[in-house]
C-alpha cells in the first residue's frame, strides 16, 4: 500500500547568485527579524567570514557549535535562543551546522536561516535533520514540519571550498538516483509527486555525470564557470527535490543503510559522509547483482576519487565477524534498505559486501595486467 506522502518541496525562498550574502540583512528586515543568532564552525569560518556582510541594524550573536550534530548541542543552542530572546537562528557552514540550526529552530518555532559554505549534502534545503551520538554514530534523522525560511547559496564561496567536500557531495548526490529509483519502480502507478521525485532523482545522475569533472577543475583552480554552478545546484537544490516531493519514496534505501553501519566504526569517522554513502550505491547494487551498473560507475568513482571498497577506506582488515555486524546494523528495524525489494538481512549485507571487495579487487588486479592505471 502506498503511504502517505506530505510534499515538503522547497525552502520558503531560495537564491543562488554571487554576493547573495550580501543582502542578509534586506532579507531579515522583510521578515520582521532584529534579533539573531548565528551557528558556525571554526574551519569553514575562516573561510565565510569575509563573504559576511556587515550588520547595521540588526542585533547578532554567536555560536560556535561544538563539531557534532547531536541533541546535546542542538538543547544548548534553543536554550540560548530563548534566553537571549532571539528572532531567528542562522547557520552558516556545512551539513551538520545546517541540521543543528534546523533542529534548534523546530524545537522554538523559529525561523531556519542558511547560508551554506559547503556542497556536500543537500542539507540546506531539505527540511530534516540527521542526528548522531558524541561519537559521531548515527542515530536517526526528524522531518519537521516547516521549510526553511531562506537559503543564500553564494557559488563564490563553494568555489573557494575544500574540493573534497564537493567530491563527497557529489558521492551523496549520485545515491539519489539509485535509492529512489530502486524504491520508485516498485510502484504499478506512482504518484505525480513521486513521479517528481524520479523526474529530480534522474536529473541528479545525469548532471553529475555531465558536469563533475568540469565543476572540479573549476574548483582546484579556484574560479567559478557554469559547470561548478550546476553541480553546486544539482548536490542543494535537486537532490532536495528528491525527498522533497517523494518523502520515503525519495529519500534513501540501501546506501544511506551502508553508511549508517559504518558509523559505528571509529576507523570510519575520518570519511566525509558523502564518501561512506557512494560505497554504500556500491553495495546496494551488489545486493541487487547489478554488476553491470557498478562496471558502469568504476571510471566515475576512479576520476573523482570516491571509495569503491573496503580497502579504499582503509577497512579492509574488518573480519567476516565484523562484516556480519555491520550487515545487522544496517539492516535493524526501521532501517531505509527495507526500502528495497525483498527480505534483506545481515548475511546478505555481508556476502555482498565481500563480493563487492573481491569484485574491485579482481577487476583492479585484471587492469594492471594489462598495464591500466586504475586509480
């Protein structure tokens, strides 16, 4: 049976266009707002502040938020919001600062400010948060049930952005197409909404496949051309769109499943989300025996640098034991890859993940026999 579906499609306004940032304070003076907090980190910041503008009229505090999006921060920032009578919380920074300053605003009804120095998950326009303990360990993600109030995307700062974070950006992205699409075509007679969803979800690969190289060369260099712009959209913008019109339909299945399993390994923390979700398409296709696609991807994840094992990571020491653990981690109850067809469990998690290892490590072994560099 289909379930309900509540469209939760955009931010309220959403503008992308070097010097956006500029016009920070016209924005918060059309909505009444004279009283804010703004939530940063320590690196990113070094990078953001000089695309600030300067407040004239406006009243503006500071968080430094603490590295991790957990409920413990996101309790600290609303009890300063209300202490200090605060109007609205602005987040400017990456995913997780961007989930923090969306969960703290839900929490006091407050108006979710963005301003992302970042490109590496569609968090600035998505209206949910993903959670995790201390340690970085995913626990779940909310949906709340207001979209953000405005999003400033300012290309100019992503082009001066680590190209990694557009990497794994890239990564988190591409999984939009191969999580929906592997829910969506279950369906006899999908929805329009849903239908928006794959229409989005397809226009994610085909864009990242397009552009990707042309958007990074722009990136390493540090200069801003249409390619970089597209993919800045298309990682924001467009996957949001996904789950944005699709809901469960659109959100995530076997990847995002992979990638939360391997939160529960320390050695795993230093892999940039993005990163961690690629392998899981990976892995996803392998539960589906989809070697043709994963032959399909190789090339693209060799260019850009995404992990295609285990031993990429640097993982591959994790034992049959280990294996069987992260299968049962993915696949407890209420995990998105019971999104996929079928009765998936841990062995088969496991098996497939060895077979995705041996697999690389086959078609990698091949390829300098005959003298191809891989990677």
């Amino acid at each position: 049976m289909l379930q309900d579906i509540i469209v939760r499609a955009a931010p309220q306004e959403f503008i992308c266009r070097a010097g956006s940032w500029n016009d920070l304070e016209q924005h918060l003076e059309k909505r009444g707002i004279g009283r804010v907090l703004i939530v940063n980190g320590t690196r990113s910041w070094i990078a953001a502040a000089p695309y600030l503008p300067e407040f004239k009229r406006t009243e503006v505090h500071f968080h430094v938020y603490s590295g991790e999006c957990t409920y413990e921060e996101r309790d600290r920032i609303a009890a300063y919001l209300a202490k200090h009578e605060l109007e609205a919380v602005i987040g400017v920074g990456g995913g997780k600062i961007t989930d923090l300053v969306k969960s703290a605003a839900a929490l006091l009804h407050l108006p979710a400010i963005i301003l992302p120095t970042l490109a590496s998950t569609c968090a600035a326009w998505s209206s949910l948060s993903v959670m995790y303990d201390a340690d970085g360990a995913f626990i779940r993600f909310e949906v709340f049930p207001r979209s953000n109030a405005l999003v400033l995307l300012d290309p100019q700062v992503i082009a001066n952005s680590p190209p990694e974070f557009l990497v794994a950006g890239i990564g988190d992205t591409l999984a939009k197409w191969y999580e929906a699409d592997v829910i969506i075509r279950q369906l006899d007679k999908p929805p329009v909404e849903v239908e928006l969803a794959w229409f989005a979800a397809q226009k994610c690969r085909d864009n990242l496949l397009a552009y990707s190289e042309l958007a990074l060369e722009a990136l390493r260099s540090g200069t801003l051309n249409d390619a970089l712009i597209r993919i800045v959209e298309t990682n924001i913008m467009v996957a949001g769109l996904v789950g944005g019109f699709g809901e469960n339909y659109g959100r995530t299945a076997g990847a995002h499943s992979i990638h939360d399993a391997l939160t529960s390994l320390p050695e795993a923390h230093k892999h940039l989300h993005g990163n961690k979700v690629a392998y899981g398409v990976l892995v996803q296709l392998a539960i589906e025996e989809n070697w043709l696609e994963i032959d399909f991807l190789l090339p693209f994840y060799a260019q850009l640098g995404l992990p295609a094992s285990l031993e990429d990571m640097g993982l591959n020491f994790l034992t049959r034991e280990d294996l069987l653990k992260l299968g049962e981690r993915a696949t407890e109850k209420g995990a998105s890859i019971h999104m996929m067809s079928g009765d998936i469990h841990a062995v088969i998690v496991a098996d497939s993940i060895q077979q995705l290892e041996d697999y690389i490590s086959g078609q990698r072994k091949n390829a300098r026999n005959q003298g191809v560099v891989t990677s």
